[in-house]
C-alpha cells in the first residue's frame, strides 16, 4: 500500500461515524425545544410560570456545567452569582443608584458584573483542593445576602426592590417567556460549541488527567478564568431574568437550595454532558410542581436524588441514554503500527538538535534521586534510560518535563537554556511525553483522548469557540484529521470512538503514544511504554518507536525490558543511585561489567 | 465591653473548635472532609433541648442520650456516605455524598423539629455575666475532649491503631488491623464530639436547624487554617476565629463580620493552602 492511499484512508474513516455522531447527539436537544415552542399553544399561564424558570435555570446551569461537569470544579454556591444579577439588573433598571436605564440594556450590564465576580467566585479554584473550594463558594453564598441584606439604600434591605420589567413584545407572560427560553437556547449553543471544542476537551482534561493535561501544553488558570468569566456572566444574566420572573426580589429569593438544585442538575444530569444537565433541571424544576404535598421535602428529594446518583448511576441520565457505551467490541483485536501514516502527522525534522541536562542533582529531604547528571538527548536518535528500581530514570523524566526543579544543574534545548519547571510550557518547547500510568479520559472518545494532545496547534480563541466561528471549525476539522492520523500511525485507529475507559491497558498505551505525538514533538519522552504489553505488542511498539525517531524526532526511552532497549536504541545510558553508571552503544553496555552485575544480572 | 467579647468570643471559638475536631476525627481515618460535621453539632443541640425541654429528662440522662444519638448519625454517615464512595475510584464524590446526606439531616430537622429556634436549658446554673455557664461551659469541653483525644492517641492500643491507619492506610491493614471497624468507630466518636458541641454551645447557638450549614463553615475554617488532622491546630485557630469574629461584631457589625470572617479565611488559604500548621502537599506525578 501506498503511502498517499493511507494518508486519505483517515479522512474517510472519520466522516461517517462524525456524521452519526452529529445527528445522534443534536436528536435529544429537539425534544426538548420542540415541546418549548409548542407550548405557548396551551395558554395556560401556569405552565408558562413553571417553564419560564426551568428556561432561567438553565441560563445559569449551561453556564455552571462547564464549571461543575467538565471541569470537575465543585462549585456548589452559585446562587451568589444569581443573586447579584438579580440584584445588578433590578437597581441599573429602577434607578435608585444612577439614572435609570433600559431593562435590556441592564441585563447586559449585569451580564459584565457577573462576568467579573465569576472570576472573583472561581479563583479560590486555581490554589484549593475540592472540599476546601466548594466551601469557599460556600461563603460566597452566604456573604452575598447578607450584604443584600444590609446595604438598604441599594437594595432595599429586607423589605426588597422591584425586579426589571421587559418592553413589549416581553411583557406578557408568553412575551417573557419566548424571551427566557430564546435566551436558553442561545445559551445551550454556545455552551455545546466551547464544549465540543479544545477548551471543552481541556477542561475535561484538567478534571481527570490534569498531569497529563499540563503536558499537553494546557495552562490551567488562564482556562478556568475563561470559563468562570462565561459562567458568571450567564449566571447574572439568569438572575435578572429571574428578578423579572418573581417581580419583586428580597434576599430571601435567593436560598441556598437554588444552588442546591443548580448543582445537582448538573450531577443527576451527568459529568461532562450538555443534554444530560439541560433534562435533569427540567426534572428539578419540574418536581415540586408535580408533587405538590412533597413541596416542603423537596430538598431532601434533590438531597436523596445526589446521593442515589452519585452512589449508583455515577453517569447521570447522559450515561443513561448514551446507547454508544454499550455497543459491544471486537474481542480479539490487535494493536497494529502503521509507522507509514506517521508521514503527513509528524514534520521531517533535519537539522540536528539536542537535548542535554548537565549535572543536574535533585534531593527530597535527605535523599539524593539525581546526583549530578549529565544526559543529552540527540535529534532522529532513540535514547534509552536504564537502570534498577529508585535509580532516578522516572525522575529525569519528571526534571525535563518541568515537574520537578532541581536544586543545580543547567538544561538546554538546541543550544538554548531550558527553563526549569513550568510544565505546561514544555509542549510548546517540542517537548511531549507519556506516563508510567497512562493518564487519560475514561469519558471521553479514544479520539478526543488524543485530540487533547493538539491543544497547543489551536489557534482560535474562546469567543471563536463559543461562536463556532469558520476559523474554528477548520482548525477542528484539521485536528480530527490528526488525530486520526496519530491513531492511525499507532494502530488503533478503528477505536477512535469508543470511550477510553473501555481499552486494554496495552491499548492505552499506545493511545498515550498517539496523544503525545499530536504536539509533533522534537522530543518524545516515553516511561515505560512496554509495560504490560505481549512480546508482540512490544516490537510492534520497537518499530513504531523507531519510525518516529527516523522522522528526526529525538526519543528519550525509560524501559525495563532489556531486549527491547538493546534492539531499537542507538545510546544507552544506565543509572544507579542517581548517578551515570554507564553509557555507550547498546553493544558495549551489553559487556559493561559493573551493569552486568548491579542490573542485567548475568 | 472587652470581657464580654473575649468571653463570647472565647465560646464560640471553643464550638466551632469542636466543629473542626470533628472533621479531623472522621478525616483521620477515611481521609474523607464530610459536609455532616456541622449538623451533627446542630443536631447535640436539638436533641439536647428535644431530650430535656420536650420530654423533661434530667440533663444527666440527656447527655449520653444525645451522644448516642448523633454517634449513631456518624455511623450511619460511614455506611450511606463515605464507605461506598471509598471503593470508587473518583474518591472526590464524597464531597457530593456528605453533602447530600447533610442536606438530608438539615431538611428532616427543620420538617420534624421546626424552622424556628427553640430554646436550650441551662445546665449547671452556676456563674453569672461574662463568668456565664453558657461561656465557659464550651471552652471547658473543647479543652476536655482536646486532652481526652490526646490520651486516646498516645497512650492507648485503639488510639494508636487510628494513628496508624491515619498515618498509612495499606501498611497498617497489612498489619492486620481492622481498619473498617476502626473507621466506624471513628465515625461514632466525631458524631460524639459533635454532639458534645452543640450541647455545651446550646445555650448560645440554641436549637436551631440552621446551626448546620453555620456550623459546617465555620467549624471548617479552624480545620483550614490549622492544617488537616491537627487538633491542636484546629483548637488555637478556633479560638482564634471565634475572638475575631465577635471583635469584628462589634467593631463594624453583624453583616461586615461574617464579610471580614470571610475575607480572612480566603486570603490565608490561598497564601497557604496547607494551613498554617499543616504539611506539605503529596507528590503527583
């Protein structure tokens, strides 16, 4: 076969289940925004007050599950943000601060309040751990009445202030309503664009790899602020609708059970999904009103529901209705390299260029895991790293990638001083790796697994994303068409739409080969990519590896398994205790008399 | 003026201190931060006032009553909410599954006992002004229970077990110890500890179903600020939290309080997120 015939094999390959996939995930949406539009037929004012709020909660919850389901941020007071758009929208519309101005005009003005104190709610994210985050949004609830509350010449203090009134066409119910639920489904696309984008793929990332998300060149702070400031400005945007709706507002509006059922919608509705959430705050909103005498128990039902779902149905209702998880899988498929394919991922690199470390040391407490080590790693070449358990080769790994900072020592990239630390640098450095544990995305697709490794090609920015501009839509279409190649190159290509946390564990290695490759790296760093492979599986994996070290890419190799460093490596060097112990040709390390004894045994 | 506030703020302090050992108890030996600790001190008060105002029973026979009563809620807590989750691989679900179930304890309370608060007996009836009971009782209990965990972890073979399991989990099970009895036990000794905070704070926090979300926050900053685990830590930031908290009450007012309250835990967190005496973050890669 032809090189060409493989090159355009990807291409098709993708088009077909891409195009189910789009008809398939669109379906569930219809239902919903089809009974929304038949609606208004029933003229029952009642019915317009219940979906008018189903249609404002899930203003803010599109928002929150960007925050909440995909980037796995616990964020449980959101109700603050409600608060202070109500608040925003219903003082700018009355006047009683600065002239007033038009309803309209106010919620956009609300909108950029809570696009800034999104942030401000959201930047204990970037430094706590989960509980310690979910209680500091925690207070943030609680503070936001209390100065609604007290600051009576603003907001009216307990006694309230009247919320904004809309100009005709939306001043009747059914007027406000086609509002609400136009502004919902501005909403739903938006929030499905940035989702099914690379900061969608990210932020999933950040919540289940984040080591490995960091790898792949993404900068965790400066993706959360994007989302938060998105969040908080649909979340106060819901709040002045939500004024308008209950036409007078105190601080007793906004309880902390709103934000109860904000989150929980997200959860019963399912991580990391757009469908799942919209349905589950239908269901929330919907509840009380249909069992009316349970009206008191309704937080204790959404209390209940939480805990059944996150005990029992971890997926949520997405997971439920996603018929694709189930599909079975061929159960004697093989891993097979197409080394060819690596020509239209991977440039041809030609000049030489090198990787060195010199005399780096490293100490945790009294240990000394890396005693002045001089290593350089050279373009087109495979470098192989052995020695015994402890003997500092994962913690090289973890020094060049940026994890680690050395107390001394100097690394430099093609000439040039290579900064210690920042690991989410090192992807634009050229610099990509793998994990001794594969690092990946259970929920997510095998291609977008991958895809996540091409983070740093993608140009456009947020706002493009979220409007699904053509600029993004071309760089989507050339990051599939990558990925599939990476797959491809790998041999895993007929998995590309299966979830990730149904492959072997040999699967996911060369998946994780696959996502590095995305970054078309000058220099791969692979730790123990053979481990629980077959012996098959592990020359497949020799010849793959030796292919991409023949498209100039320098490839710096940890690995136990003797043979295969001794087959595919141009340059051995061992360690023991953190020291260079030997180096050479695989050749002379094979007789080298001290690694015979301390760890080839012989 | 200065008395009454050092002797509120002392009270409160002692509370939320006993708050935040309760956290460290149950985290000691599941690594688990449950959103229940604050309830079950909003639930030693309940069943304090429910125990001794409704039903009349003498305080002696209310007290064990009471801690029986929540100790049963911790371990009820264990069951429902943490061990299940501990077999999961996403081990941060237990966030959501100690929040579901505190949710679940607040709203029964507030259907079953009212939304309003009800008033809690005195004790002792001994002392009066700033040298109240409702002072000093607290802050006499936290320094009991404080001493009395010390004596437990150091000088007795179950303490010592908790200490292991909390130090290393894997090694101390391959010692043969029975960690998922130990972690019951450890469950019904927070809902004990708890319970004895909002019975010796019943006085000034009363029996109010509210008390738990109050009580979760604010017994969680100390456990913040004082590093994980550490109950001394918990005690001194506790006490510290309360003094400032009531000096802030006075200085600018109930609402800026809680703001300044806020404020502080935010900016000392994330200058050190370990707390201030806590240790340092594990490895990730």
């Amino acid at each position: 076969m032809t090189s060409m015939s493989r090159a355009a094999r990807p291409e098709a390959v993708i088009r077909a289940p891409a195009k189910q996939g789009m008809i398939g995930a669109l379906l569930p949406f219809v239902v919903p925004f089809a009974l929304a539009l038949v609606l208004p037929f029933s003229a029952n004012d009642y019915w317009a007050l219940i979906a008018t709020r189903a249609a404002i909660y899930w203003v803010l919850v599109s928002g929150l599950n960007l925050v909440v389901g995909f980037a796995g941020q616990l964020a449980i007071g959101y109700v603050a943000l409600l608060t202070l758009g109500a608040y925003t929208t219903s003082v700018l519309a009355a006047g009683n601060v600065l002239p007033p101005i038009p309803s309209l005009a106010a919620l956009l003005a609300a909108g950029a309040v809570g696009a800034v104190f999104g942030v401000v709610v959201g930047l204990p994210a970037l430094r706590l751990r989960t509980f310690y985050f979910a209680m500091a949004t925690l207070g943030f609830a609680t503070i936001v009445t209390q100065i609604a509350l007290a600051w009576q010449g603003v907001t009216g203090g307990g006694i309230g202030i009247s919320g904004p009134t809309f100009p005709a066409p939306f001043d009747s119910p059914w007027g406000f309503y086609s509002l609400c639920v136009g502004i919902a489904a501005l909403c739903t696309c938006m929030s499905a664009n940035v989702a099914h984008s690379r900061f969608g793929r990210a932020l999933i990332a950040i919540r289940d790899a984040e080591v490995a998300a960091e790898a792949s060149g993404i900068f965790k702070p400066r993706l959360l602020i994007l989302v938060f400031i998105f969040a908080g400005a649909l979340a106060a945007v819901a709040g002045g609708l939500f004024a308008s709706l209950q036409t007078y507002i105190t601080p007793d509006a906004f309880t902390f059970d709103l934000s109860i059922l904000f989150f929980i919608s997200i959860l019963i509705g399912g991580r990391g999904s757009i469908i799942g959430p919209l349905l589950g705050t239908i269901l929330l909103t919907l509840l009380p009103e249909f069992a009316a005498p349970l009206a008191s128990w309704s937080t204790f039902l959404y209390a209940a529901l939480l805990l059944v779902i996150v005990l029992a149905v971890p997926g949520g209702i997405a997971g439920l209705i996603d018929t694709r998880r189930r599909e079975r899988l061929d159960s004697d498929r093989k891993v097979q390299p197409h080394p060819a394919a690596l020509g239209c991922l991977l440039p041809t690199i030609r000049e030489d260029r090198s990787l060195t470390l010199e005399n780096i040391a490293l100490t945790f407490g009294a240990v000394r895991a890396i005693d002045g080590l001089d290593l350089a790693v050279e373009s087109g070449r495979v470098h192989g790293l052995i020695g015994p358990n402890g003997s500092g080769k994962t913690t090289t790994l973890n020094v060049i990638s940026g994890y680690y900072t050395p107390q001394q020592g100097r690394m430099t990239l093609a000439g040039a001083p290579l900064p210690f630390g920042r690991p989410h640098l090192r992807s634009e450095f050229g610099i990509a790796r793998t994990f001794q544990t594969p690092r990946l995305v259970g929920e997510a697709t095998v291609i977008e697994n991958v895809m996540i490794g091409g983070t740093i090609n993608g140009r456009t920015t947020f706002a493009e994303a979220m409007l699904s501009l053509p600029r993004h839509w071309r760089e989507e279409k050339a990051l599939a068409q990558d990925a599939h190649a990476a797959l491809e190159s790998v041999g895993i290509a007929s998995l590309a739409h299966v979830h990730a946390d149904r492959l072997q564990h040999s699967e996911l290695r060369f998946m994780e080969i696959a996502r590095a490759l995305m970054a078309r790296p000058a220099f791969l760093l692979l730790d123990e990519p053979a481990a629980g492979l077959s012996p098959d599986e592990i020359v497949r994996l020799g010849q793959l590896i030796t292919a991409i070290s023949d498209q100039g890419t320098g490839v710096l190799l940890v690995e136990h398994h003797a043979d295969l460093i001794f087959d595919i490596c141009d340059h051995v060097t061992v360690l023991n205790l953190g020291k260079v112990l030997a180096e050479g040709t695989p050749a002379d390390i094979r007789v080298h008399k001290e690694v015979v004894s301390a760890y080839l045994g012989g | 003026m200065l008395a009454s506030i050092i002797a509120s703020g002392l009270a409160t302090g002692a509370v939320y201190a006993l708050i935040g050992i309760t956290y460290n108890t149950m985290f000691a030996t599941s690594r688990v931060m449950s959103f229940t600790a604050g309830q079950l001190g909003m639930l030693g008060g309940v069943f304090g006032s429910l125990f001794m105002v409704v039903w009349g029973l003498p305080s002696l026979v209310a007290l064990p009553l009471a801690l029986l009563g929540c100790a049963a809620v911790g371990v009820v807590t264990e069951f429902l909410a943490v061990r299940p989750v501990l077999k999961s691989l996403d081990k941060h679900l237990y966030v959501l599954s100690t929040l579901a179930l505190a949710l679940m304890i607040q709203q029964v309370t507030a259907i079953k006992w009212g939304t309003e608060p009800r008033p809690f007996p005195r004790l002792l009836d001994i002392g009066s002004g700033v040298l109240d009971e409702k002072f000093w009782l607290p802050v006499a209990t936290c320094l009991l229970v404080i001493a009395a965990l010390e004596y437990l972890y150091r000088r007795t073979l179950v303490g010592r077990a908790f200490i292991a399991i909390a130090e290393d989990n894997f090694a101390a099970r391959a010692l043969g110890l029975p960690e998922r009895d130990l972690r019951i036990a450890s469950y019904a000794l927070a809902g004990a500890i708890g319970a004895l905070a909002g019975f010796a704070g019943g006085e000034l926090l009363l029996a109010f179903f509210a008390n738990g979300p109050l009580l979760s926050f604010y017994g969680f900053v100390p456990v913040a600020l004082g590093g994980l685990g550490n109950n001394r830590g918990a005690a001194i930031a506790g006490l510290a939290l309360g003094l400032f908290q009531q000096a802030a009450n006075f200085l600018v007012g109930g609402v800026f309080a809680s703001v300044a309250v806020f404020s502080v835990f935010i900016v000392v967190l994330l200058a050190a997120p370990q707390g201030l005496l806590g240790a340092a973050a594990a490895r990730r890669v």
